[in-house]
C-alpha cells in the first residue's frame, strides 16, 4: 500500500503498512503500539476505509528513537513522554518560525526547553554514573573470579 504525499521537492510515494510490519519492524508487540499510540507516544495513524492502522516510516523512525531512549537512557514513559514533547516542539518551531512580534512567548518557551533539556542532561548524567558504578562492581567481581581460578588451576 502507499499514498503520494506532497512536499517541496514534489510528489514521493510513501509506503502505508499495517500494524504487524511496524511492530515486527521495531521489536514490539501489536498491542504496544496501539498502547503508544493512544497515550500520545506516537501520532496516530491514518485508517483504511475498513478501519485499518496504517503506519509510515516515520511511525517506524519514531518509535526506533523512543525504543532507543528507553533502552539506553533507561528512559520511563513519562520522561519518554517529556522527551518526545521537547522533541516535537523544536521540531515544529524549527518547521515554522512564530511570527514577528512573538519573541516574548518564544523567549519563555526557548526557556522552558532549555530547563528541560537540562533535567534531560543530569538525568542521562545520573543514569551514565550509576552504569559507571555497576560496571566497576562487575569488573571487581570478574577480577576476583579469574583469581580464584587460577588459584584452582594452580592447586
């Protein structure tokens, strides 16, 4: 399935799949999708006539961006939610600049970016240390085990 989709460069024809290709496209279940999809996770998608689910790449690259940030960044859904919503905002100033005269309400929005992505920082930062201190308990406790084993070996 695909649909012509209009853009500046023209027309491009955009490959429309159902529900099971993007959920084996990400690792996910068919229900989790639509659980992400309902609570805002993703957009929701266009429906057939017959009220089928039909997802773009883009569906697919966002949830591959949140799979990502939950799995490194151990992100729960609210801070994947905060993060998306921060994501999506950039975005759209990014697409359309806010008219002359609104620096006022760009200003408090840039500031309010800013503050989030500064939590976002010392979250990841805090996530990062606590790796770097199970990483040196795990190195500890290889250490120890490789001792004993040559004293094993030895004996």
């Amino acid at each position: 399935m695909a649909r012509v989709q209009k853009n500046n460069g023209g027309d491009r024809l955009e490959r429309l799949m159902k529900i099971e290709e993007v959920a084996r496209a990400c690792g996910l279940t068919k229900r989790t999708v639509r659980y992400y999809e309902e609570i805002g996770l993703i957009p929701p998608p266009e429906r057939s006539e017959g009220g089928i689910r039909l997802y773009t790449q883009a569906h697919i690259d966002r949830l591959n961006k949140m799979l990502n940030a939950r799995e490194v960044l151990g992100f729960s859904l609210q801070e994947l939610q905060q993060h998306l919503a921060m994501r999506d905002e950039l975005e759209a100033y990014r697409k359309s600049p806010p008219p002359p005269g609104a620096e006022a309400e760009v200003r408090t929005k840039l500031t309010e970016v800013d503050r989030l992505i500064a939590e976002h920082l010392a979250l990841t930062e805090r996530k990062m240390e606590g790796i770097r201190e199970l990483q040196a308990e795990l190195r500890g406790i290889r250490e120890r085990i490789r001792k004993r084993l040559v004293q094993l070996e030895d004996a």
